[in-house]
C-alpha cells in the first residue's frame, strides 16, 4: 500500500514538476510567458498605476467608500496599499475567466494525439489526472506571484518604501487567488478529460457553466426556497470575499475548496473509465 | 503454469457492435506471437484490452498475472500502439528520458537510456529534434524505441513496419528477432510473411472471433512440402506430382507455386524423391520449403471452416 502511495506520489510529481518544464522550456511556454508580461504591463501602466494615483484623493476615496459599501465590499479600499486594492479588485474577477483558457489542455491533446497511450502503460491515470492539476496549480502561483511582485514594485516606485503590512497583504492575495482559482482549474482538468481538444473543453466549460445557472435561476424562479443553491456556484463567493480584509478573508475558502474535490472526484471517475 | 497473456470468455462492444466475442486463450512467453486477422477483426481492439486502454465488457483478462493497466505492470510491458504520438512540445530525447524516469530511473539513467534505445532504432541523430520534424517512418521508430526502454518482459508493438520503407523494416524485424530473447514480443501485423519469420505463434482472430491458435512451424512442416518453380512452361506438371509415391494432394497456391501434401510416414524422405523428380523432368525451381507458408496454414484452415 505505502510503496504504490509512493509510487503515486513520485509520478504526480514527475507531471507536475513536467508542467513548469512545458513553461519555462518550450516555445509555447515562451509565447504563453512573453503574452502574460504584456498583459501585465498594461495592467500594471493603465487600470492599476492611474487608479492607484486617483485613490489618493480623498473625494474619490470617500465616493468609492460610499458606493462598495452599498454593495457589501466596505473593506476593498483598505488593503495597505491602492495598488493591492485595485490589483484584488481586477484579478478576482477576471483570472477565472483566464484559467478556463489557459488549463484548459491539461489531458485532452494527449488523448487525441494518442500520448496518453505511451504515459498509461508506465503510470495511472491518476498520477497523470491529479499530476497535470498540481502542475497548473504551480504555474498559477508562479504566475500569480511575479504579477503581485510587479504590482508591489509599482507602488514602491510611487510611494519610494515598502510597508511590512504591504507583503502581509501580498501573501494574502497570493493565497486567496490561488483558492479562487482552484475550482476553476479543477472544473478544466474534468472538461480536459471529457473531450478531445482545448477549444472543446472550453465551450463545454462554459456552456455548462451557463447551463448550470441558467437553469438553476429557472428553477430559484419558480421555488424560491432553492435560492439557497445558487451559493453553491463557482465564485459566488467572490462578492463576500471583496468584502473581506486580511487573513479574514480565508474564512470563505470553504466552499471553493469542496467544489474543487467534487470536480476533482468527477474528474477522476472520467478518467479511470474513459477509453484512450 | 504461469501464462504470458490467459483471455477467458472476454468480450468487447461498442455499443450494440461486438468487436470481440468470447475470445479465450493462453499465450505462453518465449518466441514471438502473431496477431493476425482481416481490417475490422478485432486485433487493434484486444490490443487496446491488453494495454488497459479500454475496458473489456465482459470476461477475464491477465497480463504476466495482473489485470491490465494495473501498476503492477509499470516499465514490466510496453507497447507501440496504432496511430499514437509524442508530445510536439519536447524533443524526443527529453519525452523518453521523461519515461525513463517516470518507469523509476534516475535522469542520468533515464538520458543514456534513451539515447541507448534511440540508437537501437538508428535516430541517436535526431535526439534533440521534436516528433513534428520527423517524417512517418521515423515517428514510427522512435514510437518503438520508447516501447524498448527499459527492460519490458511483454512488448506489445501494433503494425511495427507498417509505413516504414524496406531497408527500415528490415531493421525493425532484425531487432525485434535480436530483442525476442530478453523479452516476448506480440506483433500484430497484416504482413503475414513478417510474421512467419518472426513468429512461433499465432492467433488468428476474424469477425471478433479466435479462428484459429497454432504453433507457425509444428502442424505446418508435417506432411507438406511448397515448391516454388521459375516461370516457365511445364508439361503435365500437375499429374506428375500427384503420382510421385506418398503423395495425398497437390494444390497451385499461387503462380508456379505448389504445396505437396504427403504421408510423411510412407514416404520419410519425400524431399528427396521431390529433388529427384525435379531433375528428371527438367524443373527449375527457385525454393523448396518444409511445410506450409502461414498464409497457406490459415487462409487452408478458414477455408476449410468456411
């Protein structure tokens, strides 16, 4: 028993450790590295850096104020720096949406190509299910880090120091992103075991993703009572989390951390019995 | 006794369409099994069985003891399956060393395997090139060095010359004959006359079904004799075979190819009374075989059934 544990446990990291391989020495990795740093200059240049400046007038502050705390997000300006707070604001948002395109080929090209073939007869399905899953789990936090490193270098290049509350702050947003994210990746690795290509894997995310809310806003219609599920979607945490501050905002890693293990076991059932 | 491969009553459907039906055998290990049948036969699928691509529908299946895909099999079996390709992100030598490691080697280990199983397949030049550089008949090759990393005690390899030129397949066959001794191989293949050389023995699967599983040489070589004569044009060729002392029947095969069946107990040294006649009436022939072509052993056999 322990020594397939290991066995398992070597293998997954065999994949994962493959995954950063396929980033930093590939000529996609390069592409998928050289379009990140562009995005994030741009990020970085226009919406973060001009925002930032603007929230240091106090009329602009104290109308933000008023109308996120309108909406439940009362603490989203007080991250320690505005860099940070715009920087929350912007990623929790729109990564999701950037990690249903970026993992959505963690086994379907090798299924279709017929590689999945050559890695079954030397490892489980498991080891390459839950290995190719850790290793964009690495390459998020990879990814997600050197964004929040920029985004501190910006604000120390504004305000020339750095507050200790400020990297208490990063390493918050670091975590929370990475939870965020967490059912979102585990949602493409069971579509990447469903279908053949990434462009598949994609629409079948999210088509089901539209199917899943449209019908369950169909259903909340007519029985109300059943409003209770909606809270159960991917990310509808996120309004609660925007209006959280500090290592409090953990207390909402709950649900997403359940909805990747379901996804996860879903996906795991899909892989053990699909053909090859 | 411990067998190679043992089916017992395994089936396979794709949907309402059995592909297999009820297929039960043993496959010892030692020489070299043919897997043989007609496009549609089956022979793609039960390798996908043995392999633990698919799952059967119904049946048992062993390999060296274990169910198929089971961890127990790691780096223990290896094939070449049909159509599948490496990665065209990596180099070949960093996907096999990724093997290598990934069946319990150290890197180190993992790259001198991998350049030793390149070599094997004469692609130590091509190392660093990825698999989309590479023409079909290379691709080919090195999707039989990966199956040869390692030290495999099964080899399963699925059409292995198919596409490749002559001199290739020739080399592909050498090192499958080289290889035979250090581990069983099972090579399915719609060359037959490969197969003969290389084979000891077969099955013959047809519509799902196993037709037929014999030794390549045993029943063959008793009692038959195939004469292949230079064209020409030969007199009464046909009834002067019939009369030569032992013989049962004679049957033109193919263009001057006879297979002569005989009671091998009656006449012990037919060969020689075979020889004999040649010469006295002048026949010139090019080969002279003990026993039946495969092809002829089958296609007799489900002739006969049909």
């Amino acid at each position: 028993m322990s020594a397939a544990l290991s066995l398992f446990g070597r293998q997954t990291w065999l994949y994962s450790r493959f995954e950063l391989q396929r980033l930093f020495l590939t000529p996609r990795g390069w592409f998928a590295l050289a379009a990140f740093t562009t995005i994030w200059y741009f990020l970085l240049r226009y919406p973060i850096y001009q925002a930032s400046v603007q929230l240091q007038e106090p009329e602009i502050q104290q109308m933000l104020s008023g109308m996120l705390g309108m909406v439940g997000m009362y603490n989203l300006l007080n991250w320690s720096l505005p860099e940070l707070s715009v920087y929350w604001a912007l990623t929790v948002f729109f990564m999701p949406l950037a990690v249903l395109f970026a993992t959505a080929d963690q086994t379907c090209s090798d299924r279709s190509r017929g590689t999945l073939r050559f890695l079954t007869l030397r490892s489980s399905r498991d080891s390459i299910f839950f290995g190719r899953f850790i290793g964009q789990i690495l390459v998020q936090a990879l990814l997600i880090g050197l964004s929040l490193l920029a985004t501190l270098g910006l604000a120390v290049w504004r305000v020339g120091e750095l507050p200790l509350s400020a990297i208490n702050a990063t390493l918050v947003i670091w975590l929370n992103l990475l939870i965020v994210l967490l059912p979102f990746t585990a949602l493409m690795a069971l579509c990447s075991a469903l279908v053949r290509s990434s462009r598949l894997a994609i629409s079948l995310a999210i088509v089901s993703i539209g199917v899943v809310t449209g019908s369950l806003g169909y259903l909340v219609w007519h029985f109300p009572d059943l409003r209770v599920v909606l809270e159960y979607l991917p990310g509808a945490q996120l309004p609660m989390l925007l209006g959280a501050q500090g290592w409090e905002t953990l207390k909402h890693c709950g649900l997403p951390l359940l909805q990747t293990a379901v996804l996860l076991l879903i996906g795991r059932i899909v892989m053990q019995e699909k053909a090859l | 006794m411990s067998y190679l491969i043992e089916a017992r009553n395994l089936s396979k459907s794709f949907g309402q369409k059995a592909v297999l039906q009820d297929l039960t055998f043993s496959l010892p290990s030692g020489e070299p099994i043919a897997l043989i049948g007609p496009n549609g036969a089956g022979k793609t699928t039960l390798f996908s069985l043995l392999c633990g691509y698919l799952p059967a529908s119904s049946g048992e299946l062993t390999v060296l003891g274990h169910k198929p895909g089971s961890s127990a099999l790691f780096g223990r079996v290896s094939a070449l399956p049909q159509d599948a390709m490496l990665d065209p992100n990596f180099s070949l030598l960093t996907q096999l060393s990724f093997f290598g490691q990934l069946q319990g080697m150290s890197k180190a280990k993992a790259l001198a395997e991998s350049r030793r199983v390149l070599s094997l397949v004469d692609l130590a030049g091509s190392a660093d090139l990825k698999a989309t550089a590479l023409s079909h008949g290379m691709r080919k090759r090195v999707a039989i060095a990966q199956a040869l990393m390692g030290s495999p005690e099964l080899v399963m390899l699925d059409e292995p010359t198919a596409g490749l030129d002559p001199v290739n397949a020739l080399q592909v066959r050498q090192l499958i004959a080289t290889l035979s001794g250090e581990a069983s191989f099972i090579i399915s293949s719609h060359n037959i006359f490969e197969l003969e050389r290389l084979c000891g023995t077969v099955l013959y699967l047809e519509h799902g079904k196993l037709v037929q599983q014999s030794a390549v040489q045993s029943a063959a070589t008793q009692g038959y004799v195939t004469l292949t004569l230079e064209p020409g044009a030969y007199t009464d060729l046909l009834p002067q075979l019939r009369a030569l002392p032992g013989v049962i029947a004679v049957s033109d095969s193919q263009k001057h190819e006879y297979v002569l069946q005989f009671d091998a107990e009656l006449a012990p040294d037919f060969d020689l009374t075979l020889l004999m006649a040649l010469r006295q009436f002048g026949w010139r022939y090019r080969q002279l075989t003990k026993g039946q072509t495969l092809e002829q052993q089958l296609f007799a056999v489900t002739a006969k059934q049909a």
